[in-house]
C-alpha cells in the first residue's frame, strides 16, 4: 500500500478531492488535510497525484508533508513530489537523543505503509556514518521494493542487518519502547497524524552465524567495518569510494564466487569483477595452487562472510572496486590496482577485528 498525507496552512478552500485522495477542510483552524491511500500506485505516481492538487494552491501557502515531516512552500512541495523517487525526495532523518541513548531515525517508510526505521548510535560511531546507512537504506527500500520490515535480511557490505520484531524488548531491557521514542520524535516534527511507533535496526553478531537470539540492537559493527575499509583506502591510495556491495537492485542471496578450497588454503587471492546487472557483489575468490583449475566444478557460490570469517583481516579489503585484486601471502597482504601489472604489500594492513569498538572491548 503507498499513502500520502498533507496539511495545507491556513488555505486549500478551493481544493476539491478525488476518489483516491481526499481533501477535509478544518474550519475551526482554517487548514485542509489531503490525505491518500493507493493499493495499486507506485509511490512515484502518488506522489505525482499529491503534486497535481496541491499545485492549485498559492505558491507561497505552507504545506507540512505529514509522512516525512517536511514543511515548505507549496511551490517546492510540487518541485519536490515530482522529481525523480529518490532518498533526498522522500526521506528526512531526525535525530534525537532519549535517556543518554543517541537514536537516527529514518523519517517517510509510512509512504509504503510501513512503521519508520531507528537506529542507536553508540558513542564511538558518527553520525554521519549512520546517516550515510540510513541513506543506504532508504535507496534499498526505494529501489528494491524490499520492505524493511521484522525477519527480513539487509546485506551490508559484508554484514547483515536486519529489523527487530516486538521480542527485542525482552532481550535488550535498557532499551527505552519505541512508543517512548517515537513521542520523542513526535515533539519535534509536529506531526499531524498518529502513525505506528517506529522499528529498531538490528545487525547480525556474527554474519556467518544467524539464530533467533544472535543479532544485537544497532548497526555498529557494520559502520566501524565501513570505517576500516576507508582507511584502508586511503592508507594504499586507492583513489575510489568505498564501494559497499549492497543494496543492488537485484541484490542476490549469493553474491560471491568461492573456489572449493578457499576457506581451508592458508594463501589466497581475491578478484573483484565488473559487476553484472544480477546485482553479485563482483568478488571471486580462489587458491593460489595452479594445478586446480577453477571452473564451474570447482567455483560454487557463496557469501562473503563465508570467505571474510576465515581471516577477519581481509574484511578491510571489501570495500575496493571492482578491478581490484587482494592476495594473502605469507608475509601478509598484497594488493593489484585495476590495469597494472605489479602487486604491492600492505605495509599497515590492520590487525584489529574490525567490527569491535577502537578502545578495544570485545
Ligand atoms: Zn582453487
């Protein structure tokens, strides 16, 4: 289901409704609600319908976006609900803090119908990393059609996060209900509505290993995997964004090429390939020994983590672009930039597992 919500400041008299979006006229106030709900539109055509009635109101006239909290002008709301779908277009994050916990939400999942999404930010994580995820997120949601609903998998990089049911709170009692939140938000965007209370963002204790009582509350440990594999970046020079495999379109459940051996061998390479539009992470992984031929009797896919939890220090290294080669040797790891013949050692590869806090609590 996509829905759209209004309110039109002080105008809108004029505004006549239609089957499938309704206007109401609060006259002890002098505003109008526009409110829509559609089960067969997608959200770009909503949101242009939403565009077609609110353009009949004065330029200047003030509309609060209910959904996403946004409040402009009636000009730029039109501008806004007809440009292209996108996270800018149809999100807004807030923040808030709420009992010493710092909490992002990801403010608009009600267009599809769906509770908004928070996430606790632990005190060593930036907020612009999480914003950058909650930003992910919102693209997923957008271009995948994947609700970011409870039981659902997200793949992050080599993470996986995931939405908390109700049982979370039972597992994590310092965690204040997400009605107690919400009301929290509430105060700060004047909503108009009363939508449902929002869901936690949840992420995998082990990627490899994935049970009922095996997530924890947050997306820490993927922020700070994120973080290392920029520094890995910029410590050998790869001039490119660190490129997380998530997120495609057509995201597949089994995105990496593993040769039989890989997990057993103690030298390895890895291959990142041009991706295909199947939405693979790119990553081939294989041994080094030249009599085993790597063809479709030997290579099987697989997830990264399978590959990544043999040797936690290769994590640092998942981030490069497709093009990139990492080798790892005995005497540690070697990279081979797109288009050069030569490898060379990474002389700071770190140690760390990089999904633990920097000060170094396991
Ligand atoms: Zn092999």
């Amino acid at each position: 289901m996509i829905q759209q919500a209004f309110r039109v400041f002080g105008d809108g008299a004029q505004l006549q409704g239609r089957s499938d979006l309704s206007v109401v006229h609060d006259s002890s106030v002098g505003d109008t609600l526009l409110t829509g709900q559609w089960a067969h539109e997608s959200l770009e055509s909503a949101r242009r319908i939403s565009a077609s009635i609110i353009k009949e109101l004065q330029d200047e006239t003030e509309v609060l976006d209910l959904l996403t909290g946004i409040r402009e002008p009636a000009e730029q709301a039109v501008e806004r609900l007809t440009s292209p779908v996108s996270v800018a277009a149809c999100f807004r994050f807030a923040s808030t803090t709420f009992q010493g916990l710092r909490f992002l939400r990801l403010v608009g999942l009600a267009q599809f119908g769906e509770p908004d999404l928070l996430v606790e930010i632990e005190d060593d994580i930036r907020e612009e990393q999480v914003l950058e995820l909650m930003g992910h997120l919102g693209h997923y949601r957008l271009t995948s059609n994947r609700r970011l609903a409870p039981g659902e998998a997200i793949p992050y990089g080599y993470w996986l996060l995931s939405v908390a049911s109700e049982r979370l709170y039972e597992t994590f009692p310092r965690l204040p209900a997400a009605e107690e939140l919400a009301q929290a938000y509430q105060l700060a965007i004047e909503w108009g509505l009363v939508l449902p209370p929002p869901n936690f963002l949840i992420e995998a204790k082990d990627p490899q290993r994935i049970g009922e009582d095996d997530w924890v509350v947050g997306a820490s440990q993927a922020l700070r995997v994120l973080d290392l594999q920029r520094d890995a970046h910029e410590r050998i020079a790869a001039i490119c964004e660190v490129d997380v495999p998530f997120c495609e379109p057509a995201f597949s459940q089994e995105p990496v090429m593993l040769c039989s051996r890989v997990t057993s061998t103690d030298d390895f390479f890895g291959h990142r390939m041009v991706l295909g539009p199947d939405g693979t992470t790119g990553w081939q992984f294989g041994c080094h020994d030249p009599e085993h031929e790597h063809d479709q009797t030997t290579m099987a896919f697989g997830v990264l983590a399978q590959v990544a939890n043999t040797d936690h220090r290769l994590v640092q290294y998942l981030g490069l672009p497709p093009g990139w080669s990492v080798s790892r040797e005995k005497d540690g790891f070697w990279l081979n930039p797109p288009g050069e013949e030569r490898s060379f050692k990474d002389e700071g590869s770190a140690e760390r597992k990089p999904w633990c806090r920097i000060e170094g609590n396991e």
